[in-house]
C-alpha cells in the first residue's frame, strides 16, 4: 500500500520460465578476467566478443561498491514495476492493512533501521513471496491460502526480510550468473556507465544501468537466489522468531508444505521451493539451526493481521498447484 509508514523488517510457473530461460544460456565456467576459456580460438568473432563483454560485465559488477542507499534506490524504483509484473496490487484496503499488522512486529527486529520497509499482498493466486534490496517486501495471496496457522505465513515473510536484511541482492547482483540472465545491450551499459565511474559507491545507479538490471533482478527474486543465501535466508527465519517469541519449531512447517503442494520432478524453484538446495535438506538443515540459536526468546502477544487475512483467504484443504 503505498502510504505505508516504513516500520521499525516468487510463482512456481514464473520461476520455471526462469529457469528455462537460464539453461538456454551457454555455461560459462570460465570467462576473460575470470580465466581462460578452452576453444576460445575455433569461435566466430561475434561469439568471441560476446564472451568478452560477459567477462567485462562480470568484473565490472564485481567491483561495484553497492551501497545502502544504491540498495534503497533499487527497490524504490523497481518496487510498483514488479507488483504489477507479479499480478497487482490486491485490491482490498482491509487485507493490505492486516499484512501491514501481520509482518511490522517481525520487521520490528531488523537492525537496519535505515531502510523503508515495506510489504504488500500481490494479486497472484501463485504460491510465492518475494523481496527487494531495500526492504520492500511482496505476497502473493495465494500462498496466504497455504498457510494453516500463523507460524507458516510469518516464515515466509521471515526469511524474506532475511533476503533484505543480508543485501543478499547485492551479492546475488555479484554473481556471474546474474550476468548470465542480462542482454547484450545491458551488459554494454554496464561497461560504459559503470566501468568510466570506476564502480564508486552510488555513482553506478543511473536510470541505464537500472533499465539494465531490471529483467535480471525480477527474475533473481521471483526465482530463488544462490543455495547459500537461501540458507541464510532460512536461518533469519528461526532469529526472528526468537525475538519476537514465536515457536521455532514451526519455522519448516511451510517448507514441509511446499513439498505436498509442488509436484514430484517440478523443476521450477523460488526462493521457498527448490531443488537446490532441496527442500527436504533445507528443512533439515533448518532444524539444525533452532537447536543451536541462543538469541533471547520474546513474548509475542498474539499474531496481528492473522484472523483478517484467513477470513479473506482460508486454508485450502486440497494441495492443488494454481
């Protein structure tokens, strides 16, 4: 909702084309700047300087120094762009305002008060959620439909404010295969835009480079990040928990839903389903983590929001992939 006071803290079939999208790209192991590339001799012109510009790209990026406020600027402006890409805004003042209820006592336990955290409910009867660099958080309703009891939703949103709260965007951003998923034209913005700055912090985010980075970001938070960061992300989830005074032992409960709704085979991921890392492995792993994190245990008073949204959105009791 757009007059959301900032607060004191991906769908299965989108992340498939995603995916399909990212095979159909030629596996770049090695990369001028980042190493030889065996062959290199026997390609036509135009596939040789198409391997260089993907080297140049990577290396410019790698050396951006991406700051908070470049952070703050991407979600800002991409924010709108993508509710509407991801299904629109839900319509109904009354749900947006009970997510609002729902998600600010666990964006309350983000340190990085400088960020405009922001969360709407999307349009979308997809099984997703995702979020911004920035703190600019999105649901779709229809994984709010999944959700049995409140521990489940405010998983999701957990481990999205991790994703936020980590600048895992800015390390995703950082990986070669984000460039992998750019144009050519946006990779020679890049170069020039960027590459003449010398990647001084805030001094790369024109309005070229941000038309650039645009498909690239929108299918790196629809679809899932890098297995590290998607563990991390987990991890945020039982921290926050903690602090607020939520049972952490229901921090897997959605992963385990996400298993009986996706099914068998499913090559699609988002950043709450996937083959890799397994989902079934990230709720072990996520396990491990409860018994081991020592953060204080709050009292939550209730959960805000939640009888709301389950009157608008009650719990399907048939596992159906829409």
């Amino acid at each position: 909702m757009s007059d959301f006071a900032p607060i004191g803290r991906r769908g299965l079939l989108t992340g498939a084309a995603a995916g399909a999208a990212m095979a159909a790209t030629p596996a770049l192991a090695q990369i001028p700047g980042l190493g030889s590339l065996p062959g290199l001799g026997n390609m036509s012109p135009g596939m040789s300087r198409a391997v260089d510009l993907m080297g140049q790209t990577a290396n410019v990026i790698a050396g951006m120094q991406i700051s908070e406020a470049d952070e703050i600027s991407m979600g800002t402006n991409y924010y709108e762009k993508f509710i509407d890409q991801s299904g629109g805004r839900y319509n109904s003042t009354r749900d947006q305002e009970a997510l609002h209820r729902f998600a600010e006592p666990l964006i309350a336990t983000s340190k990085r008060a400088g960020l405009p955290w922001d969360i709407t409910l999307i349009d979308a009867d997809t099984v997703n959620a995702w979020a911004l660099p920035g703190g600019k958080i999105a649901v779709h309703k229809g994984l709010i439909r999944y959700c049995a009891a409140p521990e489940e939703l405010a998983a999701v949103i957990s481990h999205e404010i991790g994703h936020a709260e980590l600048s895992h965007g800015v390390a995703q951003i950082k990986n070669k295969k984000f460039v992998q998923g750019m144009g050519g034209i946006a990779k020679q913005q890049i170069v020039n835009q960027v590459g003449r700055k010398a990647g001084g912090a805030g001094a790369f985010l024109t309005s070229e480079v941000l038309t650039a980075f645009e498909g690239p970001v929108y299918d790196m938070i629809t679809s899932g990040y890098s297995q590290d960061l998607e563990y991390a992300a987990d991890g945020h989830i039982v921290h926050v928990f903690h602090f607020v005074g939520y049972d952490s032992t229901h921090a897997p409960d959605f992963f385990n839903t996400m298993l009986r709704l996706v099914p068998p085979g499913t090559k699609a991921t988002t950043s709450l389903y996937s083959t890799h890392p397994g989902t079934k492995d990230r709720i072990k792993r996520l396990q491990t983590v409860i018994k081991a994190d020592k953060t204080p245990v709050g009292s939550a008073s209730g959960h805000p929001g939640w009888d709301d949204l389950k009157q608008s959105f009650p719990t399907r009791t048939v596992f159906r992939l829409t």
